[in-house]
C-alpha cells in the first residue's frame, strides 16, 4: 500500500464466491482501500457463509447485486463464459469492475467488455495475474533501469499438477474455457509481454492432450518473437508429474512452503473418486463455503508466505540474466553473480489494489487494462490456432507497456 494514504474505501461487490474469489479474498479482505459490501453466487452455502463472514448483504443474481446504488465497482470473479455479460452488467449501472483472468473466450467478446468500459467511462482492469507479482515488479525495474542493456530473451517453465485438480464439467471442457491454455497460459503470457516490452508480433506453438479422461489442453510450449526483435519460449505442464518448484526452493506458486514428500498426492485424491458427480462434490467440499473449506493465509507472519510466482523465469539481457524468484531476484551479470532480496508480502496480490484504486480514485492509467488483456487473449488464441494449422501466426491487436 502506498505509505502516507489515508484511503477512501471503495464498496465492492463480489460476482462468484468460487475458487477465484477464495484465492483473492485475503488480499480483498485485509485492504483497507477495500471494502466487501456484497456478494453473489448460484451456491447456497456460499452466499451463507459470506453473510457470515462479512456481515454482508448476498443477492440471488448478478443483476439484482449491480443494481445496488451503493458499489463502486464489482469484482467478476465468475466462469469465464459470463465474464462479458456480467462486465457490461456492471458498466450499464456504473460500476468499475476487476474482472479474473482469462478476461474472455473469444476476441469479440473482449471487445465488447473494452467498449463497455468506455461507453460508461468507468474502470476495468483484468487480474489478477502473476505480472502483478513483486519479483515481476522489480525485474521490470531493473529492465527499465537499463543497466543491464536490453531483454533480449526469456525462458519461462512452469510444471504443475493443474489438470488434477477437482474440476467441474466446463474445466475440461476447451470451447467453455477450460484446459491450460485460458486457465495458466494468460499468467505467463502477462509476464513475458510486461518484461520484453509488450508488443508480440508472432506466435508458434504446439499444445499436448495425453490424457482421455481430462480431454483438454494439459500443456503447451511456444515460440514468441517481439517487434523490438526480443524471442520468448514458454512452457507448461500440469499432468502432474515433474513439480518445477522444486527449482524456486520448494516454494509454491502461491508463495507457500511445500513439502516435496507429498509428490503425488493430486491424482492419488482423484484417482478415489468413482463418479464425475463425486469430482464436483470434492471441489465444492474445497470451495469457498464448502465443508472443506480453509482460507489462505493473508496477514504477515513469521511463517507467512513469501510473494507468488508462475514457475522458472530465465531474462536474459545483453548485459546479464536475471532470475525473479519468490523471496529474491538472481542477477547473473559480466563479473559476479548477486542475490536482490525481498521482503516477505504484508498482505499478497496487494499490487492489484494498488493498480484498482489508483485508477479509480486517483485517475492514474492502469496497465492491465482491456487492451492489455485483449493482447494477451490474442497470444492465448494463436497458441490454439498456430497448433492446429503448424503454421506461426502473426499478432495484430498488441499494447506495449508504458
């Protein structure tokens, strides 16, 4: 948070108590340029244990919750085939909105939300997304600084056991969003469009589907060229296999500690359920509101967790390689390799906030705009498109960055 701020709060409603919203919560909840003043969600257990948790008013639907005079802005944290619909719910009754990536599931629809935004000259900002993390941040900084010459290339990595988790029907389903691409591929495509400067101009990929029972995309690895002549490679997995925090200390992608003795434990929870019924079951057990369920750690302890990441990043510049992990930032330069050292986070994702409520209280530009998300959507898109036709596409709605 900014020092010396003496915040007026802005009232949010929250649009889906899901899984986005639990992993948000923390930050929204301890902010006190924050204030959850409502919430909705088809879930009965969710909406009642929001009530108590908040003290908050829920409403059976996402019309009726934008209708309320009193928000400012709305968080959309909903399934990714409502978020166009729920945007421009929010803009028709003047609301802001912070809206979960993937921002869209089509180029049109992402469109449509940005001429929502302006048509109602209201905020809308797409996060969160690991380009918001403070070892990014800082990377980035340093890249500005430019005493470490140019971005010439990066390397990003990330090994997960995404594809195992409890899922509903659409999560695997790739024409309602589900599938690594829309759900991981946005967080690295922020990450290394923020860090080279923006603007891609081609994309080649190939995208992997092994397994029949998660009949989507589980990995992919691609090839970004830049218009200021930088490349990218980006890879993913999440069948669950190689766990490539092993390579940031065993610190999680949410900045926990992990223990790598519990190597398997994914699919061994999935491989005792019988029925896709007993799937959802167990994720709405986990859920927000559900019997399951257990908050993230928010506040900072001795033992809190340390900033969040998307996996391994390598930037190499003509003058040195530099490594953002989650409680340092490895510089590799001509003469001496050096350790840049973070403080732990006070509250996580806080840089969200920042970004929210300096543009709408403050008029500041935001970054992770529409036109920023819609840039990563097209890279999102061309990972898809590029597999299929094994042809290089070229990209033709870029933002840079500042």
């Amino acid at each position: 948070m900014p020092e010396n701020d003496s915040p007026q709060p802005l009232r949010l409603g929250i649009i889906g108590l899901g899984r986005a919203f639990s992993l948000m919560e923390p930050c929204l909840a301890h902010d006190p340029r924050i204030h959850i003043a409502a919430g909705t969600d088809p879930r009965k257990e969710a909406r009642e244990f929001f009530e108590r948790h908040y003290d908050a008013k829920t409403y059976a639907s996402a019309e009726e919750l934008c209708k309320n005079p009193d928000l400012d802005a709305v968080y959309i944290s909903s399934p990714h085939q409502y978020h166009r619909h729920h945007v421009e719910l929010a803009m028709r009754n003047g609301k802001h909105a912070l809206v979960e990536k993937p921002m869209a599931l089509s180029l049109h629809d992402c469109e449509a939300m940005i001429e929502a935004a302006h048509k109602a000259q209201r905020v809308m900002i797409i996060g969160h997304s690991h380009s918001f993390d403070l070892p990014i941040k800082r990377s980035a900084e340093l890249i500005a600084s430019q005493q470490y010459g140019a971005v010439k290339m990066i390397h990003a990595l990330q090994y997960t056991d995404f594809l195992y988790r409890p899922r509903r029907p659409e999560e695997l389903d790739t024409s309602r969003g589900g599938g690594v691409i829309f759900n991981q591929a946005p967080h690295q495509i922020d990450i290394i469009r923020l860090l080279s400067g923006g603007r891609v101009a081609s994309v080649r990929a190939m995208i992997g589907r092994w397994d029949e029972t998660r009949p989507t995309e589980g990995a992919y690895s691609a090839l970004l060229t830049f218009e200021n002549g930088a490349f990218a490679s980006l890879t993913y997995s999440g069948y669950a296999h190689f766990d490539s925090d092993e390579w940031n200390e065993w610190i999680g992608e949410s900045g926990q500690s992990k223990n790598p003795d519990h190597y398997g434990a994914a699919r061994s929870k999935l491989s005792a359920i019988g029925h896709q019924s007993e799937e959802i079951a167990l994720k709405n057990d986990y859920n927000y509101g559900g019997q399951k369920y257990s908050a993230p750690l928010s506040t900072q302890t001795e033992n809190s967790p340390w900033h969040q990441h998307f996996g391994s990043l390598i930037i190499s510049c003509t003058k040195a390689d530099l490594r953002p992990m989650p409680h340092k930032i490895m510089i590799y330069n001509d003469k001496q390799r050096q350790s840049l050292d973070l403080p732990r986070p006070i509250v996580q994702r806080s840089e969200v906030i920042d970004e929210l409520y300096n543009a709408i209280r403050h008029n500041k530009p935001a970054l992770h705009d529409g036109e920023w998300a819609l840039a990563t959507m097209e890279v999102c898109f061309a990972l898809l498109q590029s597999a299929q036709s094994q042809s290089e596409i070229r990209m033709t709605k870029q933002k840079a960055c500042y």
